[in-house]
C-alpha cells in the first residue's frame, strides 16, 4: 500500500478533488433547484443529462487522447467542467442546466479515463489489485467529503458553486505536474450485446437495472431531500450515508462472493437493497430510519456492480472478459439515462410524490431479485472452485478502469492456478521420490 500510495499519491489526490468537485455539483443542483422552483420532472431531466454526457465521453475520449495525447485531453476537459461549474448559478433555468450537465458528464467520463490510464501504469502486477482498492476509496471519500463542504456556503448564492469550480481547477495540478512518461493507450472493442445476453442475461439485465438505481441515488437523492423539507445538513448526510454503507460493505460482499454461489448472493442482495427502498418510502419521515434507509441501499447496490461483473465473467473465456466488460458499462449506461427521467415523473405531484425515489429503486432492486431467482433454474452454478477473482469497480469507473480491474482479475487468478499447479507437482514428485 506505502509503495502505490507514494508512486501515485498526487494522481489520487487530484481524483480525490475531482470527485469532491463532482459529487458537490450533483447534491448543490439538486438543493438550487428547489429552491428556484424547478420541478421534479424539469430536475430528473437536468440529473439524466449527465449520464447522456458521460455514456458519450466513455465512447469518444479514447479517439480524442489517439489524436492529441493524454496532457491536452486532460486540461481542456477539466478547464470546460469548472467554466461550467461557474456558469450554473448565472444560468439558472433548466434547458441550460441540462446543456450544462450534458457538458459536465462528457468532460467527467474523458477527464477519469486519463486519470485511470495514468494510474494504471503507475501501477504493476504486484500492486494493482491495491491501486484499483485505493481508487475506489478515493472516489467514494471524494463524494462523500462534497456533502460536508455543502455547509460552507449557501446554495442559493454563488459561493458553493465558485468552491466547486475551484476545486477542479486546483485538481488539474497534482495531476499533471507529477506525471512524467505518457502511458501507452488502447482499449478493447466492446463485445456485441446480443453475444453479451447469450453469454449472461442475469449480468446484461442486472446492470441494466442497476443503472437506473445508481443514477437515483448519485442524482435525485438531493432532490428527494429538498422535496421534503429537510435541511442542508439534513440533505448532505443523506446523500453521504449512501456512499458510506457502500464503503462497509464493499469487503463483506466481495469477501463472500468468492465463496458461495453468487446468483445466490445477487439474489439476497437484491432482496436487502429492495427492503431498505420499501424501509425508505414508508418511514422515511423519522430521519433516522431515513439514514439507515439509505446505508442499506447504498451498501447493497454498490458492491452488486462489481458483483455483476464478476458472476459475468465466470460464463467467459479470460480473453473476453475485458471486450463484455465494455458491453456491460454501456448497458449499465443506458439504464442511468432512464433512472432519472423514471424517478422524477414517479415523484412529481399528481403521482407519487417525493416517496417514488424509494419506490423506483424498490421495483428495480425486486426486479433483479425476482429475475435472479428465475436464472437460478435455467442452468446449473459455476462450481466455486471454477469461479474467478471478484475485483472491486465503482460505479463511478469508466470502462477503461473495468477493463483494467478484469485484467488484474485474470492475472490473479492465473498466478494462483500455477502457484497450485506448482504445489501439486511438487507433492507428485515427493511422493515418487518416497516409494522409489
């Protein structure tokens, strides 16, 4: 940990800003718009706009860093996400907002594909499953630290969103002073979904409805606060709480999804995701149900991305599995797009008010549930013994950082397949050796 942490300790800290930059954004469009009276269905609109920008970052940043490098890439993106940072308060109506975010969410997905191509070639063999630990720790640190910094200013002037700004132009320092070689860029062509649904349609479906809870929690979660009357310092540690539960139980999960059936433990996870939404529409009027609420979700969820992921990969050859991971992300994509437009129409007035942002994620988490246990009886389980290395991903990561976790994954697993061959062979030559 000391040997990533020194080699790689500016990039993480300048993700660390971005992420705080980022996550304060999200929570402080979500409080500003209530206060300029927005509805629920203009705000789902602003929220779903930056995961149009985001899908579409993840698609073209990698052509962009071909023709310019990874330096200009870098710069030009993060200098248009704080220009947009500070154009928000001045701009406040929703088309532009939108605009704004659809900006914001490509700038973000291109500006983490630099970082993490960097970081991983920071990193080797030995210490990469530690540098994909600390940059998911990071990343949820970061947002969870933005809900603290909501405190210092007042969402209805500029001074919040003139810290914001800052803070991602301050990020573009450590970053790009500390790195000296330009680290080599590719990335796999995506598989085809259709080969991707025959291979996995729990994986496909699953992320897809995981997208869509996702994109609840990180965009409308703030809105869901303001709607219903809490304080600021109410609302950012609501927000935090979802990415707090994903930080403690990121470990357990990953822990005993390498021991157990893991259409099992989808199943179950789901299933406590789901009754922590219903425990959140129901008693979400007592604040302190409302934070345990929010820790079951968010540490139920999160740790199923990765879980995905991995049950996925255990139907592939090791040579696919960096091609599906991409198929899985833009899949993943697509269902953060519609989560916001679904949870605003569900919380608007006439319908079901604040509490349909519980209600989404409920259906959504019972869903998966449900169609896990559907799976269960269409083919047998991959042994445990067959099963691969899970390797934790944020839902935050782009499809480079996935791609790069599932190598780590395979190179994992492979140096423990020949530690054991090794061992056997050993224990063979042994025993000759004691009859002869």
């Amino acid at each position: 940990m000391k040997q990533v942490l020194s080699s790689a300790w500016a990039l993480l800290l300048g993700v660390g800003l971005l992420m705080i930059g980022n996550g304060l954004q999200g929570t402080l469009l979500g409080v500003r718009g209530e206060i300029e009276g927005f509805s629920t269905l203009q705000m789902s609109f602003v929220m779903s706009a930056y995961f149009v920008g985001f899908l579409g970052g993840s698609r073209l940043t990698p052509e962009m860093i071909r023709r310019v490098g990874h330096v200009r890439v870098f710069a030009a993106l993060a200098s248009f996400i704080s220009a947009v940072m500070i154009l928000y308060p001045v701009f406040a109506d929703p088309i532009a907002w939108s605009l704004g975010r659809v900006v914001i969410g490509f700038c973000f997905s291109g500006v983490y594909v630099t970082a993490e191509s960097w970081l991983n070639n920071a990193s080797d063999n030995e210490n990469r499953g530690k540098a994909l630990s600390l940059y998911m720790i990071v990343q949820t640190a970061g947002i969870v630290t933005a809900q603290a910094l909501m405190l210092l200013g007042d969402p209805a002037g500029f001074d919040t969103f003139v810290l914001a700004s800052v803070l991602i132009s301050v990020s573009f320092a450590p970053i790009l002073l500390s790195i000296s070689p330009t680290p080599a860029f590719d990335t796999t062509k995506p598989m085809s979904l259709r080969e991707l649904m025959r291979f996995s349609p729990l994986g496909c479906v699953g992320m897809f409805l995981m997208g869509g809870v996702f994109a609840a929690q990180f965009g409308m979660s703030a809105v869901y606060g303001a709607r219903v009357g809490l304080s600021l310092v109410e609302i950012s540690g609501f927000v935090a709480t979802f990415y707090v539960g994903a930080i403690f139980m990121q470990y357990p999960l990953g822990w005993l999804s390498d021991r157990m059936d893991r259409r099992v433990l989808i199943f179950l996870v789901a299933i406590g995701g789901g009754v922590g939404a219903l425990m959140g529409m129901l008693l979400g009027g007592v604040y302190a149900l409302l934070l345990a609420s929010a820790f079951l979700i968010g540490g139920m969820t999160n740790p199923l991305y990765s879980l995905l992921i991995a049950y996925t990969n255990d139907y592939l050859e090791p040579d696919d599995m960096a091609a599906a991971s991409g198929g899985l992300i833009f899949i993943n994509g697509l269902g953060a797009i519609a989560g916001p437009l679904i949870t605003g129409w569900l919380m608007a007035d006439g319908v079901f008010g604040a509490p349909g942002f519980f209600l989404l994620m409920a259906v959504l988490l019972l869903a998966l549930a449900v169609y896990a246990a559907y799976r269960m009886t269409q083919r047998p389980s991959v042994p445990i013994e067959d099963t691969g290395t899970l390797a934790p991903v944020s839902p935050a990561s782009t499809p480079l950082m996935v791609e790069f976790a599932q190598e780590y994954a395979i190179e994992t697993d492979q140096e423990a397949q020949d530690a054991q061959e090794a061992q056997e062979a050993e224990a063979a030559g042994q025993k000759d050796a004691n009859a002869a």
